[in-house]
C-alpha cells in the first residue's frame, strides 16, 4: 500500500511523509509547510507548527 501511495503521490507529499524531526541536526524541515530552517526553535517559523 504504502508503495502504491509514494507512486501517486506529490514530490511536496513525498518530502513531507519523509520529514523527521531531529533536534541533533544542523537543520530541519517543517512537515507542513516543508520550509527548511536551523534547529532551535520548537515551532516552524514559517508556519508556525508546533513540532514539539
């Protein structure tokens, strides 16, 4: 199933299924809104996701 959804799915559906959220990275990427930014904040400053 999960074969049959990533071959239907969006490039943008793809990064956002691939996002984890690692508070050891260098970097990070918001899984809604997919904006790229340093670790350190707890929400996304973009969107303003609560990541944790």
């Amino acid at each position: 199933m999960r074969e049959h959804w990533y071959e239907q799915a969006s490039e943008e559906e793809r990064l956002a299924a691939e996002c984890v959220v690692d508070w050891n990275a260098p970097e990070m990427r918001c899984p809604a809104c997919l904006h790229q930014f340093a670790t350190g904040p707890r929400e996304c400053p973009n969107c303003g996701l609560f990541l944790g």
